[in-house]
C-alpha cells in the first residue's frame, strides 16, 4: 500500500512519519500540477496534512489550503478512483460551543479551511478532520506543550472550565 502525505515537516506528519515506515513524504506547492500527477500515481490513500497558517495574504492561503488539497484528490482519483484521502483541517471554523462561526467572524486562515472542506467533501471516499487542540510530548517544543508538561508534574490543579479538548500528536498520528 502507497500512502502519501502532505506537511511531513509539520507537528501531524513528522509524527506520522516517524511512526509508520509505510508513508511517502510529499513536498507540493499550489499550481504545481506537473509534480502533482507524479507525486500521486500509485497511491492507495493520501493524507494532506500540509496547509499555510501564519500568512495575512488570502490567494496564497487559498492556494495552500484549499486548491492543493482540492487538486491533489482531483488528479489522484483521476489516476486511481479507489484513492481515499484524509485532509486536516481546523478548530478555527467552529467557536467555544463548536459551532461554526458566522463568515464574518472568521480570519483569512479560518476562511480558506472552510472553502476546503466544502470542496473536499465533494470528492468520493474523502474525509476531513478537525482535531483540537494538539501539543508535543517534548515540552521544549513549544509553549502549550510546556504548559501540558508542567500541568501534569504538579500535584494539584485547579480546574475551573475546559472549552477545548487537547490531544497529543502521537496519538493524532497514531489514529
């Protein structure tokens, strides 16, 4: 089996990578279609958990976030209509109760995640996922990873309400 994935080099696909021998790391960037047939023929299942976050400019977020994905399932079930595809996309649709936000609420970012989906979702044998809120098992990582890590070494902690779930990636990945 070909597994192909998007964003090896970010929290999800390193993690994935380094999990499973199995998975293809991909490099693709919008309107690189000539790469695009290459990258896909042979793949049984395709993970696109690349995506553009820190950017204010709306065409390379869509280009990012919402043609890639769409483009890359479009060529690959062209080559292979048994291709299935999970495509990762985000918390920042939805508010504190997780419902979706109203379009006007929503960032750039937010924005070009919920394009993506309704487009994806089009496609036969596709699923999209939106995980909360992940950290690292290595709390040097990052910040939240750092909270985490500390939260569990402390004895006692004062809860007073949880609005999100948090996950770690190496579970993430593991699903």
């Amino acid at each position: 089996m070909k597994i192909v994935i998007t964003g090896a080099n970010g929290a999800v696909g390193s993690e994935v990578l380094r999990q499973d021998s199995y998975v293809i790391p991909v490099s693709v960037r919008p309107n690189d279609f000539g790469s695009f047939e290459e990258v896909v023929r042979g793949a049984d299942f395709l993970i696109i958990a690349g995506g553009l976050i820190k950017s204010t400019d709306t065409k390379e977020l869509m280009g990012a976030n919402t043609y890639l994905p769409m483009d890359l399932i479009s060529i690959a079930q062209e080559i292979n209509p048994d291709v299935r595809s999970l495509v990762i996309s985000s918390m920042s649709l939805l508010d504190r109760n997780g419902e979706h936000k109203p379009t006007q609420e929503l960032s750039e970012y937010a924005i070009s995640k919920a394009s993506m989906e309704s487009v994806v979702k089009r496609f036969p044998n596709t699923t999209v996922v939106r995980f909360s809120t992940i950290f690292y098992g290595d709390p040097t990582r990052d910040g939240l990873s750092k909270i985490i890590y500390d939260a569990k070494r402390t004895s006692t902690a004062v809860v007073r309400e949880c609005r999100r779930d948090f996950i770690p990636v190496e579970k993430v990945a593991h699903s």
